[in-house]
C-alpha cells in the first residue's frame, strides 16, 4: 500500500513539472533577412549571398553569428519574387478574402552551416516570450527552397520529421523523388532525371559519339551525371572521362580542368551547380582553354553573370538545357519601387540614428540594387518561385474552405500535414498561362527550352533559343532542335566533330580495340562475298548464294555467270579449229571422191573411208555442241554425239585394220577368209559396233541424264555454268567403251605393221592409234583439274587433237601420193612387192 502512494506521488510530481516547462532557444537566435507577420506564414529560405565569414573559434568568448557577403542577385530576385507573390494574394478579394499570409526569409549564405542554422531558426518560434508555454503550434505552414539539391536534401530531412512541406523552385536532384525518404516535399520544376536523358538526346541527335563530362560533387551533379551516363551507354555514347569537384576543393577543380585540356574529346557536358560552374570557367579563361563546346544544364546555362566578354573565348557556343523564361506582369516595376517601400526592412527615410545605422549595416550590399531592374526578366527561375507560392496559397484556401462572399474559417488549426495533402491536390492555371500540379512523385512535368550562347554583330551577348524539351508531349514529338540556328563553339558555324574514331564507310566493320570505350574502334574491310551497306556497321552480312560482294563490299551484285561462250578468244579459236577441220575433212573427201577410180582410193577401202570422214566431220562438229550457254538439250547432246561419232569414227578405223589383215591372210593358198569380211560384215561390223554405243548413251540419258548446272563450290565469286554428267558412270562407260575400241584397233594395227611398205596402211593406223589414246589418256587427268569453262576446253581440244591426228596420219598419206606423186598412184605400184 505504501509503494502504491509513492507511486502515485512520484507520477503527479513528474506532471507538475512538465506543465511548468518554458519554451527556450539555446544560443542566439538567427533572425530572418526578410519578415512579415500575417494570419498564415510561409517561410522562405534562399541563397541571397554566396561567402560567408567564420566568427572566431578561440573560445575564449561566445561565438558571433556568422556573416555573409557578396550578393547573389539571382536569390534575391526570388525572395523579391516570393514577396511579390504573396503581397499579390493578400491584395485579392476573392482569393484567401479575410486572410493574410506573412513570410519569414532567410539566408543561407551558399553555405551547409547556415543552411542548418537557417532551417532551424525557421521552425521555432522567436517571437515567443520567455514564461510561455509550448503550445504545439507550428511557427510556419510550408518553406518555399533552396536553390540547390544539396541544401534542399538537408532543409526536408530535417523538416520531415515534422510533416512541413518544403516546395522548391530550382531542386532538382532525382533523389528528392523517393516519397519514402522526403514524403512531403514538392517542386515547381522537374526532375533532374529528364534533363540528364535529354542531355544524352542532344548528344545522340547531333551526332557526338565521344565526350567529356563534369559534374559537382554534390547531390545535384552526382545523380545527374549517374543518369546521363546510364543514359549515354544505352544510347552508345562513349564518356572519355568523368571528372567531378566541389567549390571548396581548388585542387580536384585544377586536376579537372587539366583533364579537359589534356582530353581528345571536343564536346564536355557539365553537370555543374551555379557556383563550381563560375569557377570552372574562371579557371578556363586563366588557362585560355578555347575551342570546347559544352553542353550545360539549367543551375548555369541561362546564367547573364557568366556570359561576359571575358568567359565568351572559353565558352561561346555552348548549348544546354534552360528553364522557359517567363515574363511576370508587374514584377520589374516591383522590385524598384514598392519592394523598397513596403517589404525591405531598411530604408533611407529611417533617420540617422545609431540603432538604424546598427540594424541597417546588414542590408548595405542590398541597398545598391534598389534603382535596378535590367536582369529582371532574364531570371528564368522566378515564375516557379511565383508557383511555388500561389500552391502553397491554393491549398492553404482549401483547408480554410474559403468562399468568396462568406471568406475563409479563420479559426481552424492547420498543421503542416495537412497542407502536404492538400499540395497533392491542387491543380490551378497561374496568369501567365501555365498549368500548376504535382505528380506522384511531387514534381512537374519537364519543360526546357535549348539556349544557345550567341554574340551579336554590336558585341552583346545574348541565350538563342534554338530547339525545347516537353516530357508532355508524346515520345517523338518531345525534342526539337534547330541547328541551323546554333553558333558552336569559337563562332564556328560548322558543327564540331567529337569522335573516338572516324565513322566505318560501307564496305567496312567496326573492329573494336582491345581495352577502350565500344566507340574506339578500327574499320576492318568485309570479307570476300560479305557486305556492309550503312556505315558503322558492326558486321558484315553475308551474300546469298546466288549473289557476290562489289568491289566497294557494300552491295550483293549477282555473281558472274561463267562458261565458254563463242565471243571470247578461247571460243573463237576452237571454232576456228572446228570448222577448219570440218573443211579439210570435206576436201579430203572431194579429193578421194575425184580419184574414186584410181588403185589407192580402191585399195583402202574407199567405202570404209568416206564413212571415216563423214564421222570426222561429225566429230569435228560435236566440238560445237561443247561451246555457248549450257542447256538442257545441249548437254545431252554434246555427251552422246562425242561417244557415238567417236565410236563411229573408231569402228570405220577398226573395220579398215581388220579388213587390212583379212587381205593379207587371203593372199595365202587355200585361205578364203575374206568372204567372211565382205563389204556387208563390214558395214554390220561398224553398225554393231556403233548399236552398243547408242545403247549405252540411250540408258544414260533414261537413267540420269546429264543437265545444265550452276556450280559454286570451285569459285565463290562466280558461278560455273557447266554440264553435270548427271551418271558419272554413264559417261565414263562411253568414255571406257570409246577407249576399248580404240586399244582393241591399236593392237590389230600393231600386228600389221610388217606388211610390205608400198601397202602398210597398218602403220598409219597404229600411229593414229597411238595418238588418239596418248591424247585421251592425258586428256582424264586434264579433265578431272581443270577449274569452270576449262574443263569443256580441254575436252574440246582432245577431241579436235584426237580428230586431227585420225584425218593427217591415216588420209595425208594418201593425199601426198595423189597431188604430188600421181606416178605412184598405180596398181603395179601398190602392189609393187606382191
């Protein structure tokens, strides 16, 4: 019971305690640099100076706050643009009737320590008095910042524990899309994740295939340069090097910037924040680095403070990617008068008393800038300031259901959650005709327009827009780029070529080299009977079958066609020897038909003769049937009319010899042999002889004729247009039998070559016996290595060989007795020695 009591005494001491806990700020409090009190407050927090100067840290006394020099105007046209804004709503009767919204602006200094101090001064209330008690209330309903990722990454995981929504103009990093990590942050531009692909876009679209690249090593520059490279080897794009540094390393900036002068790359894409961009091309012009055309992103691109006559050498010509500039009514008048009147805290009209000159001397860098306006309308980033605001507006207009005649219920609580919601709905069209809404991730669509670095013919310099990036539109209508407009790099109007190698012509491949980028590559020529028709091909195709490589590889031509034809000089001079021996033939025959009558046409067999030549002339005539385009037809033919003229011509030669011997055998007393080799046998004979071959050929032909064929196995680059024997053993049986019949003559003949000389026609034979198979004996091998059309000329010359040499050796004999020896030409002298 006693432990109870104590128990309980404990928990009501603990309670009484905690009710009298005072609100404190530990250290001195930063105030903002511009403040308004109003029903609902809207902070604001911006780099409106880029140095800041550490107090002492010799801890001898408390440290002083930090102070900040060197005026950025670019912030602080945004903090003039965000009062603007504001004081607008508060003028509108329709809009937020009876409320009015105050702003609380800070200045971080382009600084991480101040951006801390800056955000946590902005969460607590410093107007509170000591002795009151926390309340729960939130001091503000949303912050409008930064400028940089960086900075904005720190402001919303520190505010996100609180659930108050951050909405920035100009962050842009595509890490601040994760919803788990930053679920209530928003942003009136887009995602860095379309500016690194579009970055690659213009790189593919304009033809670069080799390029530098340079990023800060922040937030910012890392996510986006991880986005383009992704996006650049999808898109074969090769990056030479990836360099990146941050404003407080001079060392990494020099290294850097060594990189690129060294660098065979002409193009350098520089994913640079605002400030390490001012020193990239400070140390540039030190180094007169000229003749790089670089490609920039919207924190720098669009930028009046670096396009100066001193930065144009190094830099003229660049291209990048920029926010839409637009013009918002009223603003320029705003900033030179009423915003010094109404919203700036130190004015001239103060007097001249040492408290004011004390709160004044904060503000003194500020004051120089009240009579000037010129840049107003060139800072792109000021629209989405204005945004900003007037989304913060509509929502705030939501959550206190405003009606315009009844106002709005003032004495409802907003907490910041709720305003975070409410973002994620708001959709309005602000009056300059742009339509205001976050997606999924609490950004809005991309939309940039492509700015050219130009000077005019008067020496000003001035952002060409020469092409625009919509992620709104479709696919294929998203970029456009007008190049006829661009000024490259050095006032050049040609385009720069930045290559690791020459683009491959066609005819050639892309060889890569053995540990570079895919786009340092060798061209290697095609192939024989393989074409490249584009350049930069990566291989070669290969021809079909019928077809063959150009001379110049990058077209299949149909190959060509090869075979003996009668307009070439091998055709001509076969013919020629063809017919000739057609006409000797003809004469030899007008010449025995002449002398029909005298002893030596009647004593070698004038009928077995003539028969020899008729099937001389028709196998001088086959050899024609070997020579023009192959057919159908002209293959069987050319196959069996050489086997049966030739078995013709060799029967007739047979039934000579033979009839030669019969004779002598006869001569002999009681021998009566040649009535059984009468004039009729040997017609049967040469018939016989002739029938086997006509059956053979006949079987040929019926089994597996021979047929025109396109050969492409000996050459690739043509075809050979020959005869396929169809039956190999069909030919060569015409062949074996041509050869039986020759080897089987041949012996008779060498048996008779004894006979008394005056009638030793035995001896003519053999030696055309011998000739005719030393002509067909050599003529196989010949045959069989011959390559295309010389193959059908080798036959052709062993038939007209073996023709010639039965027409001279067995007629020119005989010829020679009847033109020139006619007193030869008598039957006592042929049968002289009988």
């Amino acid at each position: 019971m006693f432990i109870c009591l104590y128990t309980l005494l404990l928990f009501y001491r603990l309670q009484a305690k905690a009710e009298k806990t005072l609100c404190r700020t530990m250290g001195e409090p930063k105030y903002p640099l511009l403040s308004k009190d109003g029903d609902l407050t809207i902070g604001g927090i911006f780099a409106i100076h880029s140095k800041e100067t550490l107090p002492s840290f010799e801890f001898t006394q408390k440290p002083q706050l930090l102070s900040c020099t060197s005026v950025t105007l670019r912030d602080f046209r945004l903090a003039q643009i965000m009062i603007f804004a504001i004081e607008e709503i508060n003028k509108s009767e329709s809009f937020l009737p009876n409320v009015s919204i105050g702003y609380k602006i800070y200045d971080t200094c382009s600084s991480i320590l101040s951006s801390m101090s800056a955000t946590m001064s902005m969460m607590n209330d410093q107007d509170s008095a000591a002795g009151e008690r926390c309340n729960g209330q939130y001091p503000l309903h949303a912050i409008i910042g930064e400028t940089e990722s960086s900075a904005t990454v720190i402001l919303s995981r520190t505010t996100g524990p609180f659930k108050i929504p951050v909405i920035s103009h100009s962050a842009s990093c595509e890490c601040l899309s994760n919803r788990k990590e930053y679920p209530s942050f928003f942003r009136t531009a887009a995602s860095d994740y379309h500016q690194s692909r579009a970055l690659a876009y213009i790189v593919k679209h304009l033809g670069w295939s080799w390029v530098g690249a340079v990023n800060s090593d922040n937030d910012y520059g890392n996510d986006g340069m991880a986005i383009f490279l992704k996006t650049a080897q999808e898109e074969g794009i090769c990056v030479e090097y990836s360099e990146k540094f941050y404003r407080t390393e001079p060392e990494k900036l020099l290294k850097v910037v060594d990189i690129m002068k060294k660098g065979t790359a002409k193009v350098i894409v520089a994913f640079v924040s605002f400030l390490e961009m001012g020193l990239l091309i400070e140390q540039l012009s030190i180094q007169n680095i000229t003749g790089l055309q670089v490609i920039g992103v919207k924190s720098w691109v669009a930028s009046n403070e670096y396009i100066t006559p001193k930065s144009f050498p190094v830099i003229g010509g660049a291209l990048g990617f920029a926010l839409r500039k637009i013009n918002i009514e009223g603003f320029s008048d705003y900033v030179i008068k009423r915003f010094w009147d109404t919203a700036f805290p130190c004015t001239e009209r103060d007097g001249n008393s040492s408290q004011n000159i004390l709160n004044c001397d904060r503000y003194q860098d500020l004051l120089v800038l009240k009579n000037y306006n010129e840049d107003v309308t060139e800072y792109r980033y000021s629209s989405y300031v204005y945004k900003a605001v007037y989304a913060v507006a509509y929502a705030l207009h939501s959550l206190l259901k405003c009606k315009e005649q009844q106002g709005c219920e003032k004495d409802l609580t907003i907490q910041p959650q709720q305003v975070v919601e409410a973002l994620k709905k708001v959709n309005f069209t602000v009056k300059f005709g742009d339509q205001v809404w976050f997606d999924s991730t609490g950004a809005a669509v991309a939309q940039y327009e492509v700015v050219n670095w130009q000077q005019d013919s008067d020496g000003s310099f001035h952002f060409k827009p020469v092409g625009y990036y919509d992620a709104s539109k479709p696919p294929h209508q998203r970029f456009v780029l007008n190049t006829e407009n661009i000024i490259w790099a050095g006032g050049q109007l040609e385009k720069p070529r930045s290559v690791c190698s020459e683009s491959c012509p066609s005819g050639t491949r892309k060889a890569a080299q053995k540990g570079r980028p895919v786009c340092c590559y060798d061209c290697i020529p095609c192939a024989e009977g393989e074409i490249s028709n584009a350049t930069d091909s990566n291989n070669c195709k290969q021809c079909p079958v019928k077809y063959w490589s150009n001379a110049e590889k990058n077209e299949c031509v149909l190959k060509a066609v090869e075979f003996l034809s009668f307009t070439e000089v091998m055709g001509i001079v076969l013919v020629f020897f063809s017919l000739f021996g057609i006409g000797l033939t003809v004469q030899v025959a007008t010449l025995f038909y002449s002398k029909k009558d005298t002893p030596i046409v009647k004593a070698n067999n004038s009928e077995l003769s003539f028969l020899l030549l008729f099937s001389l002339t028709l196998c001088f005539l086959c050899s024609l049937t070997f020579i023009g385009r192959p057919t159908e037809w002209s293959c069987m033919l050319r196959h069996t009319a050489f086997g049966i003229t030739f078995v013709l011509c060799i029967s007739c030669v047979l039934g000579k010899t033979i009839v030669v011997l019969m004779a002598f055998k006869a001569t002999l007393p009681g021998n009566n042999v040649m009535k059984w080799f009468g004039p009729l046998q040997q017609r049967l004979s040469v018939l016989a002889f002739t029938f086997i071959q006509v059956l053979i050929c006949v079987i040929w032909v019926k089994i597996s004729p021979p047929f025109p064929y396109e050969n492409m196995k000996y050459y690739k680059e043509k075809i050979i247009l020959e005869c396929s024997l169809g039956s190999t053993i069909g030919f060569w049986a015409v062949l074996g039998y041509i050869g039986l019949l020759a080897l089987l003559c041949f012996i008779l003949a060498f048996l008779a070559r004894t006979l008394p000389d005056n009638f030793n026609e035995a001896k003519f034979i053999t030696f055309s016996m011998l000739i005719f198979c030393a002509v067909w004996i050599t003529f196989i091998p010949a045959y069989v290595s011959s390559p295309g059309k010389f193959t059908v000329a080798v036959e052709i010359f062993a038939i007209l060989a073996s023709s010639f040499g039965l027409l001279c050796c067995i007629f020119a004999p005989k010829c020679y007795i009847i033109l020139f020896k006619p007193e030869q030409n008598t039957k006592q002298h042929v049968m002289g020695k009988m």
